[in-house]
C-alpha cells in the first residue's frame, strides 16, 4: 500500500510540475493548461520549481514514514522557507508573475509597516527557518560564518626588510676574525655540535623486543593523546547531531520469539471458573515516560562521559523502558570492544548510576548496548500481563508470564517449548517475586483437571500461601527426604504415562488426551514441578536429587511434566553440569558474582543487574540474552486469588507420591536386613555418643574390617539413625 500511493503521488507531481513549465504548448491538454495558469498566478515564477522539489521530502517520507517531533520542527521550518521566497518574489518582481499569494500579503502590510519593516520581517522568517533546518543557534552560525570569511580572505605575505637582510650578508662576507661575536652565539655553536654528534649513527646492537614493544606503545599513546586532547570539547559541542538517534519503541528480537507463541481460542474448564485479573492492583496512571528531550540529554552526556575516557563513536538508536534505557552506541574504527567492556565499573561512576551493563557485541549488529537505569523507575503490575492481548490470546496452557522487555513491552513464554527452566538469584534480587508471577500466570489457565502441581519448599516459606489448592498433588513438600522421595516417585509416574502413550500409538500428550477424549480411558493432566531451593536438595543428597531431576529433564517432556528450579546460590556442587545440560531454558536474577552469572548463564552480565525482579532470561534456540522485569504481585493479592480457587473445590492430593517409595523402602529394608551385626548396638552408642558418622571412625573404633564397618552404617541408615550420604559423602545422624 506504501509503495503504490508513493508511486501515485509521484507520477502526480511529475505531470503538474511539466503541466505548469508547458502549459502554452498543448502537450498536458486542456486541465494542465487550466492549472499551469492558476500556479502561475497565484506562485509566479516559483511555480515552475516548487513541485519537483516536492520529490525529494516525498522521498525521505516513503523511506522513513515514522513521526517525531523533529519532522514536524522541518516541516514548519520548511513551510516558512517557502513563504520567505514567495515574500521576497512579491518584494522584487513587479509583473504578472509577481505571484498572488505573496503580493497579497506585501500589499496589505508595506501601508502598516512599510517596505524596511517588510524586508526586516522577511529576514526574521528566513533566519528562523534556516536555524531550525541547520538545528543550529545563532553563535555557531555566525561562528560558522566568520570561520568562512577568514579562509576565502587572501593571507598577507611576509614583509622582508631588505637593510637587515643586506647588513647580514655583509657580515657573513667579512673574515671570521673581523665578525661580531659573543659568548650566546658561542653557545649556540656548541649546542648545534653537540646534536650533530648525537646524530651520528652508533654502532649497531641487538635491542631486545620488549623496549622496542614499549616505544611503540608509547608512541601510540602520544598519537592517541594529541589527536584526543581537544576531542572532549570538540565531541560535547557536536552532540546535537546525536539528536537524530532512532527510538525505538518495539524489539525486533522479542518480536520474533513472540510471534512463535501459538495463538488461538482457549477451551473454558467444566464446573471450573478461572479467577479474574479484578484480583490485582490496577497499575498506576501517573506512570513516567520518557520524552525524546530527555533522551538527547541522556545521550548527550553519555557521550561526554565517553569522550572522557577517549573513545569515540555515534548513538545510532535507543530504547526507553520502564527500569533502564539503552542506547545502541556504534564505535569508532580504531575503538576496541575491549576498551569499552572494561570502562563499565567507570562509565557507572561516571554516569552515578547504580551499576551499567555493557553488552558487546550484540549479536548480527555492529554496535554495543549499553543498559543505564532510569532515574524513575516504573512499577511492573503483574495485571498488565495477564490482562494483555497477548497472554489472553495464547493457546498454550503452559504459558507462564516473565514480564516486561527494556522497552516496556510484555513478554510471555511457554514452558512446553522450554521444556524445563532453571532460575537462579541472590536474596532480594526478586526470584520469588518472579516465580510467583509463573505460578499464578499457570493458575489462570488451568482448572485442576488440567494441570497439577507439586511444590517443593526445603526453606518452609515461600510456597506455604498455595497450600491446599486443588492444582496440588501432595502438600508443599518442605522436608528434603519427603522431596527426594516424590522426585523419585514422579520418575515412576513418566514411565508410567510412557507405557500407556506406547499402548496408544501416541507420541506426546496432547494425541494422547485427543485419543483418550475420543475412545476413552485416562487422561493425563499436565504436571509441573516447582523446586524453591535446590541447594539445600543438594546437600542432603546430591547425587539421587541430580539423578532425578536429570531423567525428568531427558524424558518428561513428551509426557507433559515440566521442571521449574530455583536456586540462591548457583555454584559448581549444585549446579552441577548434568543438571545444566538438561536445562537449557535459564533466567538469572542479580547474583553476587561474575562466576556465578558464568555458571548458570555461561557468560557474565547478571552481576550488573538492578534486583528487584531485573533478570537475564536464555530464550531456547537462541543465542543472546533477554533482559525482562519480573511483574509485583503482593501477598494480599495472592492470598485472595488462592482463597477464590480453594472455595471451589477441596485439596485433591495424591498420597503415592509420598507413600509408595516409603513402603518399598521398608520392605527392601526387612528383606535386606533380616539380622543385625553383633556389634549393631555398640557401633549405635559409639556414633552416638563420639557424634562420627565415617565408616573409618567406627573401623578403628571396634577395630574390625572395612567392609563389616560399611556393612553396618548401612544397617544404621536402614533403621534411620543415619542419614544417605550428601554430595560430600557425610552423613547426619538423625
């Protein structure tokens, strides 16, 4: 559509400018005649050129069709500029092409304030439209002016004064014993000796690499220094032309992972009534935008404080968000992305801001983002999301909400293309507040029937709000041992659902419900589970923990149970590289380190993040980082949404997750451990009563073998004195 209205309005143009320059000829016919007569007595002899000259701002427009308030300052300086030339034409030209539209106004106002006040009021509109078309003031017009006057006026030569030439001559010409001579000339003598000898050329020697490598560093550093001493001043006077960076308003790259989000109509649950978005705080209307001056000062100043520390280049476009802005800063040829990667701790005291994040390079751009934080921040309302078209719009039920892009844009995921995530934030970084948010984003979704949920909560705290909903399968699990045995119990429960889909001919869940729904049978509802501390899993007992998670992570995904784990402290022993490798999907919150954003992220950046819910999220398949703001839900609210859902209908829980692992414990115990040693009950006191728990204590101890002290530890752990070993090997007695 673009394209044939520019097309249309150029052909156009083109017919009524040759219309007005042959209007007398007869080849533009007779409504080309009838206009040609019109334009010539209205605009005179600026009629043949004023419409070809249209072309070129139809050009620009058709390239760029986005307004700002720039354009409309060129449009306005351009009008003016028009009306200026049509003033002078009346002012100059007394004939029939004098022109109506500017001989009309000249003759109205030259009885008022005279042909002096006309030509004054012309000046004044030609002065003003050319400052706002140059986007310059009047002291660098004229200093632009007097610099041009200075380098067309011819430069005087040298006068040379031919009697002291002539008397130097002559008292060159005289013997050396008859010349004047004084101790400054002797001097002058004995100095340009003394620099001829030290310009003899010495003798030849190895010089070693590294002073040589040093001389041409400092070399480098003298240039470097020269050409950047007046650049601080030359680069802060020219910092209007950065006035023309592009803002923009939407991310091409979120664009495009949102556009992957399936979208349709969603089925409404049986006997079931989703809760509504009336819940939650309506976000505030005195919210604060950017405005585009506020972006040129920001602008403006970050490329000071650049040309600060000696590095040059343009800010080509710019985002502004609710938390941070970014600007997209495109370096000089001779500028290394190192250099600027290491100025980020400067640039942020520089700037006084709470910390920066430099990201080089981006990904297929040539440019280097860097992130500075608003100096007002906006408060993301988990209410925007779930009322947004986009979230009411998906057809996933597994959509879960992450938040807001750094331009202000909403940003959903879904967790069956993930398939599993991994999250990970120091304490007041706003880890819960975002896995509140996926939780409750989850919640409106799904009735019971559709997804079920088991929560794992060693810290006791965060997941006690959601007891007895009717999505949960066990009640919050807060003890690591009742943890590891569900873990273990939803191991059983996808193998489970993989006989009865191979029974079916059917290869993920949904054909397995469609089928299900059709020829009867069971259906299966989707199964996520949520683990708050994975630390703390790990060090009760690492390797059945790792082992589990590891074989849900491999294979549950075909059968619809997906994996949310959260952890403070994001190290090597719990993190550990199976448990990365099968959770590609992460999202890191600030952490403490840049070891620890290396760890769950595999590069730094996290460490520069704001907390508050600020996160870096890992989009599956891609290569970059997103960075999102995590929406604010409170307590009250989450308390209200829960107590709506729990008034339909009672907690639901499934006790085998809990018991069946107990019970074949129990029995592999009595089958297993049909007689105790002779020495049980001694080795019992001795452990508990020296508080050593190592199978080499007890073997000095009693002073028997290494295997008959294993033996009994582990009849000890099968009575449940002892605990299983942690990722340490050691033991708790219990």
């Amino acid at each position: 559509m673009k394209e044939t209205l520019f097309i249309v309005t150029f052909g156009v143009l083109i017919y009524l400018g040759f219309a007005t320059i042959f209007g007398d000829s007869g080849l533009i016919g007779s409504y080309g005649a009838v206009f040609a007569s019109y334009n010539h007595e209205y605009f005179g002899y600026i009629s043949y050129i004023y419409l070809i000259s249209f072309l070129i701002p139809l050009y620009f427009l058709y390239r760029n069709t986005s307004f700002n308030l720039r354009k409309l300052e060129v449009t306005t300086a351009s009008f003016l500029l028009f009306f200026s030339f049509l003033l002078a034409q009346a002012l100059l030209v007394d004939n029939e092409l004098r022109g109506k539209i500017g001989a009309d106004f000249v003759d109205f106002l030259v009885q008022y304030i005279g042909l002096f006040g006309l030509w004054t009021f012309w000046f004044i509109i030609i002065s003003v439209s050319t400052l706002i078309l140059l986007d310059k003031n009047m002291e660098e017009l004229t200093s632009a002016f007097a610099k041009l006057l200075k380098s067309a006026m011819p430069t005087p030569k040298p006068q040379i004064n031919f009697q002291e030439a002539d008397s130097l001559d002559s008292e060159y010409d005289k013997p050396a014993y008859l010349r004047k001579s004084d101790d400054t000339e002797f001097l002058k003598v004995q100095e340009e000796d003394i620099w001829k000898v030290e310009d003899l050329p010495q003798t030849k020697k190895v010089v070693p690499a590294k002073p040589e490598k040093r001389i041409q560093e400092e070399i480098l550093e003298e240039k470097i220094t020269t050409n950047t001493s007046h650049t601080i001043l030359e680069i802060a006077s020219k910092v209007k032309e950065q006035k023309n960076a592009l803002i923009v308003d939407e991310l091409e790259e979120n664009a495009k992972l949102l556009e992957s989000i399936e979208k349709g109509e969603v089925e409404k649950p049986k006997n079931f009534t989703l809760p509504s978005v009336n819940f939650l705080q309506k976000a505030s209307s005195t919210s604060h935008s950017v405005d585009e001056s506020e972006v040129d000062d920001k602008i403006r100043y970050l490329i000071e404080k650049l040309a600060h520390f000696k590095i040059e280049g343009d800010v080509v476009r710019t985002y502004a968000g609710p938390v941070v802005s970014t600007f997209e800063f495109k370096p000089a040829a001779n500028v290394k992305v190192s250099r600027i990667l290491n100025l980020q701790d400067d640039l942020a005291m520089a700037l006084s801001a709470e910390s920066i994040r430099i990201q080089a390079p981006i990904p297929g751009k040539d440019v280097v983002g860097i992130e500075i934080p608003n100096a007002t921040v906006d408060t993301i309302y988990l209410r925007d999301l779930l009322d947004s078209k986009l979230f009411k719009e998906s057809s996933s039920p597994l959509t879960i909400v992450l938040g807001k892009d750094i331009v202000g844009r909403p940003f959903i995921t879904d967790l069956k293309k993930l398939p599993h995530l991994l999250i990970a934030g120091t304490t007041g970084s706003g880890k819960s507040v975002g896995i509140n948010a996926m939780i409750l984003s989850l919640l409106y979704k799904n009735s019971p029937d559709q997804l079920r949920l088991l929560m794992i909560d060693p810290k006791m705290l965060e997941f006690s709000i959601y007891n007895d909903i009717p999505h949960l399968l066990t009640p919050v699990i807060t003890k690591p041992r009742q943890a590891i045995v569900a873990l273990n119990n939803m191991v059983s429960e996808m193998e489970r659902r993989y006989e009865l889909m191979s029974e079916n001919r059917t290869k993920s869940i949904e054909n397995y419900n469609e089928k299900v729904k059709k020829e009867g049978g069971e259906h299966f509802p989707y199964i996520v589970v949520i683990i708050d501390e994975l630390a703390d899993l790990m060090m009760t007992s690492g390797k059945d923990v790792e082992h589990s998670i590891a074989r849900l992570a491999q294979m549950a995904r075909a059968s619809g149970i997906h994996l949310v784990v959260a952890t403070q402290r994001p190290s090597v022993d719990v993190v550990t590289g199976l448990i990365k490798a099968n959770l590609p999907s992460r999202i890191s919150y600030r952490v403490g380190q840049k070891v620890d954003s290396k760890i769950i992220l595999d590069q730094q950046g996290a460490e520069s993040l704001l907390g508050k819910g600020d996160m870096l999220f890992t989009p599956p398949g891609s290569v970059g980082l997103v960075r999102l703001h995590a929406p604010w839900s409170t307590e009250e609210e989450i308390e209200n949404i829960v107590e709506f859902i729990k008034s339909q209908r009672a907690p639901n829980y499934d006790k085998s997750f809990l018991l069946e692992e107990t019970e074949g414990e129990s029995s592999s115990k009595s089958e297993t451990y049909e007689e105790l040693d002779q020495l049980y009950e001694e080795a019992k006191s001795v452990i508990l009563s020296d508080r050593k728990t190592s199978i080499s204590y007890l073997q000095r101890k009693l002073q028997i073998g290494y295997n008959r002290s294993a033996r009994i530890i582990e009849q000890l752990e099968g009575e449940g004195i002892l605990s299983s070993p942690n990722s340490k090997g050691i033991r708790e007695i219990l």
